[in-house]
C-alpha cells in the first residue's frame, strides 16, 4: 500500500490527484469543527466531555460524520443523508420498473438516478437536521448533562429555520465534495470521505481506552484493543478477499473468415456480497424503538422494556435481534441485488455456459445455489464482525469506545483496499510496458 502511494507521487497528474483529494479532506474536516448559528459551544463541549460518543441511538451518524454530530457542526448530518440516500434509491430500482429502465440504459440511465439521489439527499438531510435541531433543543441530545437545555439558547422559529438550513446546506457540500474527488481526485470520493470520517475518531477512542484502564495505566488494555484490532484487521482483508470462481466458458463462433470467442473466463462470487448494508440496515432498524422511547413522554412498562432491552447495546435481547437481523438483511440485499436469471440470460445470448451446466434455467438454479451457499458464511462473518466490541471487550469496560468493531472496519478496510486498487490501475495504464518495448 505504501508502495502504490510512492510510486503515485512521482507520477505527475497522479500525485496531482492525490493533492487535491488531500486539499478536500482538509476543507472537510474543518467543517466538522465550525459549529452552526443558534447554539453555544460551551455548553455542547461541555456535554460532549460528559458523554459517551460512540453510543446511544445517534451513535451510528455521529460516527459517519467524524464526531461532527454531537459538536453540532456545519457538518453534522456528514455523509450519511448521501448513504441513506443510495440505499434507498438501490432498493427501489428493484421495485420500480422506471428505476430499473433507466439502470440498463448506461452512463445516461445512471446520471439520472445519480439526480434523483441528490434530490432524495437535500430531503433526507432536512428531515434529519430537523430532528436533530428538535433533540438538541428539548435537551434529549445529552440526558445526563445539566446543561443540555442551554445548547440551543434561542428556541425561536426564524433560529430553528437557519440551523436546519445550515446542516442542509452543510450535507450538500460534503455532497458536492465528495463529487469532486470522483471527478478529479483519485475517485470513490463519497467512500474517501466515509473512511476519513470514522479513521479521524480512532485516536480519540483508542486514548479513551488507555484513560480508562487501569492496568498498568491503561496501557495493557490499549495494547490488547490494538492487538485485537490488527487480528480483526486481517481477518476482515482475507474475507473480504475471498471470493468463489465459477469458470464460464464461450463457445467458438465463425463470422466470415474471422472466429470469436472461444475464450475462458468466470463469475467473482464474493463470500461478502452484500458488503457494509446488512450492518447499516439492522443498526437503523434497532434505533427506531429506541428513537420512539425516548420522544415518549412519561413512563410505561412497554417505555422501561425498550429502553432496559432494546436501547442498550449489551442487552441480551440487543444482541440477539442485531446478529439475526444482519443475517437476515444479507440475504434480502444479496438476493436484489445479484439476479441469476439475468446473469444466465445475458451468459446464453453471447454463447457462453458453465463447463457441465445446462445454459438457461439450470445455469441460473446453479448460480442461485451457489450464492446461497456463501452467502450464510458472509452473513455469520458480519454478524460476528458486528457484535466484537459488545462481546469481545467487555471485561475491559470499553465496548463501546473500541473503535476496530462493526461498521467502522468494514468500511476502514473496504474502502482502503479499493482505493489501493485503483492508485495501482491507473499506475499500470501509465507504467506499461508491452511488447514492443
């Protein structure tokens, strides 16, 4: 990896692209620190000390937006209005044929749903400011501070519009940022942006731990995070690495006197197809009961259940529902998004089959028995994945502060090795040396 960069910086527009994704980055992260009109930043520093920032039921965004949530920054919705977004607009291409007409119509099909996500985007992130502007003003943002009802001084209409004009504007820009480097950096900008957003609280969270052990001053415990995180680091790089080959082979065709064809190739069936979304999709479904609870006024029993089982991450009840969820999502995602019948269509009408299958229906009953078959070690591999820093560290005290668990190192490594991918192409296309040479 370090490599790939060095060689990258002695390429002249290559390291211009690598400087100006750098130069993104920076304006990024330093809107995740200009805190937005209408609220004091005494007051919220001072409730940011006091609590836990990578728990509770805004964990997940405040995560996405690199600690800019609970700061109630410019910033503060990050990129997950963009996320939810994509998702969304991924799911209903499946549903609506109109979607799916224009995902098959290319590069003008694509611009057109890339239109309709930025639009679905702006309406996702003032619906969200609007409910983080309400939180912050009714002082649930942070239960137990003593000043959580001096965050936002002013509660007029004309100050609550500007806030949530503000985080709008704020998610259209990291929106517009992330464009940026897709078209002149070294691409995958909303990715990049997601990656620095969650890499920038490791050092926070890591120091948290050592603060709060008590062996040796914490640096045992911070030797064990860090020695578990590397383990989990490449075990999540050799699964998300893996993948099954189904060779496909296409038949020879004669046209003229010239023959096409003929050639060996095969389908990449990864074990993780579905990637990061089951992870995302089980965590916001979980915090809908707990966001339901806590806008609840007054107490009732079934308030105490959701709160006592539900809100807590440790709860037995959370940690059951949370693995089978992830396992039920990878398949539901895995099963919309990868058509076996098309794949088998498509391989029959260009001559291709799989050495032994039959083309047509066999071969799609084929792919969809393979998918199945990898797709439940992907999905335990998630699950597992998903509740380490619940289970794993515990004893430690610092399950939610372990920064290497869940979604953050599913997208950490995801997004790294990619990035590695196509640094290394785009070096190849210009380092090539053929046979003339």
């Amino acid at each position: 990896m370090l490599t790939a960069f060095a060689r990258a910086f002695k390429t002249p527009d290559l390291r211009k692209k690598l400087l100006f994704t750098l130069g993104i980055i920076v304006i990024y992260r330093i809107g995740t620190h200009i805190p937005i009109p209408g609220v004091d930043y005494r007051a919220v520093q001072v409730c940011v000390d006091q609590a836990n920032a990578n728990s509770g039921i805004f964990g997940l965004v405040n995560m996405f937006s690199g600690g800019a949530l609970l700061q109630i920054t410019i910033f503060a919705l990050g990129i997950m209005p963009y996320i939810t977004a994509s998702i969304i607009l991924q799911l209903l291409t499946v549903v609506i044929p109109r979607l799916e007409a224009l995902k098959k119509e290319g590069q003008a099909g694509t611009a057109k749903i890339t239109q309709y996500t930025r639009y679905l985007t702006v309406a996702l992130a003032i619906l969200q400011g609007t409910g983080l502007v309400a939180t912050a003003r009714s002082g649930a943002l942070f239960q137990r501070c003593q000043v959580a009802n001096q965050i936002v001084p002013d509660q007029s209409i004309f100050t609550t519009v500007v806030m949530v004009i503000t985080m709008t504007a704020g998610t259209a820009t990291v929106m517009w940022l992330g464009e940026l480097i897709t078209d002149r950096g070294i691409g995958n900008g909303m990715s990049i942006l997601m990656f620095i957003s969650i890499a920038a609280t490791f050092p926070s969270a890591l120091w948290a731990i050592k603060e709060q052990g008590s062996l040796a001053g914490g640096w045992i415990e911070f030797g064990t995070v860090v020695a578990v995180g590397l383990v989990m680091i490449g075990l999540v790089v050799f699964v998300e690495q893996a993948q099954r080959r189904i060779p496909v082979q296409y038949a020879k065709r004669m046209i003229g006197r010239r023959s096409y064809g003929g050639t060996s190739t095969y389908i990449p069936l990864k074990v993780n197809q579905a990637g990061i979304i089951p992870v995302i999709f089980a965590s916001s479904l979980l915090y809908i009961p707990a966001l339901i609870a806590q806008f609840s006024g007054g107490s009732s029993d079934w308030k105490a259940w959701i709160e006592r089982n539900l809100a807590q991450p440790s709860a037995p009840t959370h940690i059951v529902l949370y693995f089978f969820l992830i396992i039920f999502f990878a398949f539901f995602y895995v099963a919309i998004s990868f058509n076996p019948d098309e794949v088998a269509d498509n391989m029959k009408k260009y001559g291709g089959f799989i050495p032994g299958i039959r083309a047509g229906r066999p071969t799609a009953e084929y792919l969809s028995y393979v998918l199945n078959r990898i797709t439940w070690p992907g999905s335990l591999y998630l699950g597992l994945i998903a509740l380490v820093p619940t289970m794993a560290l515990a004893g430690f005290g610092a399950d939610q502060n372990f920064p290497f668990g869940g979604t953050s190192i599913l997208i950490i490594v995801g997004v790294g090795l990619e990035t590695v991918k196509q640094i290394e192409s785009q070096l190849q296309q210009r380092n090539y040396e053929g046979f003339l040479r």
